[in-house]
C-alpha cells in the first residue's frame, strides 16, 4: 500500500510532547517548567497592539486578500533595513512576504525541487525542515557537525551528488543555538554557487544575535540572488506569532516561482500580520534591542551557571538565540528521559531524537532547552531540578 505524503513524516515533536502531560499533576511547590517550544508566549507591545487595534477599526484593506508576495511598503522596508543591515543591494523586487518562516522554506524547496531530488541539512536538524522535504519527496541528506556543532563546507562537498539542489543552514541555529562564523556560511556560499546549486539560510533569530554588526558578508556579492535564499520570521522579533509572518529574500525569478506555490496555499499572507510587522520595523527598534539584551542575559545565565550541571555529568554543546543544547549522562536515551522529566521534576523538553534521523544515534544523549520564555530566575529553577535528578 502506498503511503500518503504526509505519511512518510513524523508526528509534530512540540504537539508529541505535550501529550506528555496529560494525567500529570504537578505539586503545587513545583510548577510544571515548559523549554520545549522556542516562541514568545507573550503578546505584542502595547503600543504595537494599540496600532493594530486601529489599523483593524481605522484600515479596511487590512481586512481583504492583497498581494500574493506581500504588502508593498513591508517588501520595501524589509529591502531598505537589510542593505543597510548587511552591507549589501536588497530591492523590494528580491523580498517576498510569506504566512511565517516555514512556509518561506516549504516555498523555497517546491520551487527548486522535483520527488527524488536532495537537500543536505545539518545534523541535528530543525525538524519542519525534515518534515518538510519528508512529504515533498525530497531527500535529506543529513551533514554531521563537529563537535562545538558548526557544520563545515569540505564535509558537505563529499555529499553533493547530481540530485542535490540546495543547502539549508539555520544561523543562529535551532535547535543548537550556536552562531555560526561568517567564514562559515562564506564556504557553504562558495560551495554552493561552484556547484550551481542553492544556498538557503534561515535567519528566524537573527535578532538575537550575540554579534554586532552583519553576522555575514553573503548579500555584498554582486551575484547573491543566484544562489542565496535567505529566510526570516517576524514572530520572533515583535511576538506575531499567531499572525504568521515571514519572509523569503532571492532572485525575482525564483520568487515568481514561489509565487505559485504561495497563491495555492495561502492567497496572500496575513493582512494586519504584515502591516502590524511593517509598523514594528518602523517604531519598536528600541524595544526589540531590549528584547535582544534579555535574551542574552539569559543566555549568560545559562552559561554562568551550567558548572552546576557539569559537575553532574552534563555537558553544554550550544548556547544562543532561543536555545541551550546539552548532553545528558544517564544511561538511557533521551526519547525515555524526556517525558521522565515531566513526571519526575516537571521539566518539559525536547530530546535529541527528534532533531535526527533515527540511524544517528548522538540524539540519544542530546536534548533541548528552550529558554525564550523563562527568565534568569526560572532558569536557575530549571537547574535545581536537573541538578538533583537522580534515575
């Protein structure tokens, strides 16, 4: 019996994970602990929700279908901050607007792919990637990280093969967290564009990049639009994350490609989404760099204090954006320690099996916190708990 596209995929890991906690109760002197999703939980600004409030009273276009690639003045605006941001010509003929990043990448991989075709992505991976390219038909070839988890060029040349049509790299990376070098994503570039193929690179937390300045150098060249397909979501930044709003960056050919594939799914994106991140771009770049220095602070937190766990046996592999990776050291995958952690401390979080294929067995001893939406004092909560765990 043939199987269905969506068949030859997994279950959604965060939804498989919440079930975790049915018929579970928590003392009340220990609160359940949720790392397993990494998105705000909390709403827009006030200010941001006051416009959006007025825009939904005041602006009946916010209300009809628009563009399939995506309100004007937001293409425009999204062109004028990333040439200024990265040193490099962005038009808004080059920006597509689309309902949340992983529509830009299930867009960006129907417009290049056909059944059979290849796509080479990090080990571990972000798993609606690999869903993704699971139910196209498109085969992931999974490139292994060294061990400070950064992918290398040299490792993916060894795995180009005639059917391979693009790279998919995530800077700072989900579910690793770690930046990835600027002469990094410079090889994949160089790589890529030698064998004709294209490189996606998928920026959803670039706002929270420890870095200052451009974290690349990949929009400077001359000829970008031929092979980079770069990604991003407003979600992140300004918590739109109910209003699924993304955006793709590349050639205006393959945009009128992925035109296609976005009228069929979508008709045009969320209409108040994109005129809600249109006036964020415009008046919270205040706010948003408070929100980046939270997010670092929390990331320092992490790395302050996991001593405490390494003492343990535990061992940090990447920290940044939205994630701490770890290495756990019980004897026993991490598939069966995980939902252990929700009845035994009521810690919810995401094992290492769920970012890798089934034959790479490292995800046994892997897991991730995501630590988006717990502050440095629930943090050193998390901690205790794993701190004093004992199996």
């Amino acid at each position: 019996m043939t199987l269905s596209r969506t068949a030859t995929t997994f279950s959604p890991p965060v939804m498989e994970a919440r079930r975790w906690l049915a018929d579970v109760t928590h003392p009340a002197n220990r609160p359940l602990i949720n790392v397993s999703q990494a998105a705000p939980v909390d709403p827009p600004p006030e200010a941001m929700r006051a416009a959006m409030a007025e825009m939904i009273m005041q602006d009946p276009e916010s209300h009809l279908y628009g563009p399939v690639l995506g309100l004007p003045g937001l293409r425009e605006e999204v062109a004028k901050q990333w040439s200024a941001a990265y040193g490099g010509a962005v038009s808004p003929e080059h920006v597509a607007i689309t309902s949340g990043c992983n529509q830009a990448f299930a867009a960006a991989i129907t417009s290049l792919c056909n059944e059979g075709d290849e796509v080479i992505i990090p080990l571990p991976y972000y798993f609606n990637h690999r869903m993704w390219l699971d139910m196209v038909g498109v085969k992931s070839v999974g490139l292994l990280t060294d061990p400070h988890m950064i992918p290398h060029a040299d490792e993916a040349a060894k795995l180009i093969t005639p059917r391979t049509k693009a790279i998919a790299l995530v800077s700072p990376n989900n579910p690793a967290g770690v930046e990835y070098p600027a002469e990094t994503l410079s090889d994949f570039y160089a790589l890529a564009a030698s064998r004709g193929i294209k490189l996606i690179v998928d920026e959803t937390y670039r706002d929270f990049d420890s870095r200052d300045g451009a974290p690349h150098t990949l929009l400077q060249s001359d000829t970008w639009g031929e092979t980079l397909i770069q990604l991003y979501s407003f979600s992140k930044a300004y918590r739109l994350t109910g209003h699924r709003v993304g955006a793709v960056i590349t050639s205006p050919a393959l945009l009128s490609e992925m035109e296609k594939f976005l009228d069929t799914v979508a008709i045009c994106p969320n209409q108040l989404g994109q005129r809600s991140a249109l006036w964020g771009m415009q008046n919270l770049k205040g706010w948003l760099a408070g929100e980046r220095q939270e997010v670092l602070a929390r990331r320092a937190a992490i790395t302050n204090a996991f001593p405490r766990l390494a003492a343990k046996g535990w061992k940090l592999l990447g920290c940044g954006a939205y994630f701490a990776y770890v290495e756990h050291p019980f004897p026993m995958s991490s598939a069966q320690l995980a939902p252990k952690l929700v009845n035994d401390i009521s810690v919810l979080a995401l094992p290492g099996t769920m970012f890798m294929p089934d034959d790479v067995t490292q995800g046994q001893k892997q897991m991730r916190i995501a630590f988006a939406n717990i502050d440095a004092s629930g943090i050193s909560q998390l901690f205790d708990r794993l701190e004093n765990l004992t199996l």
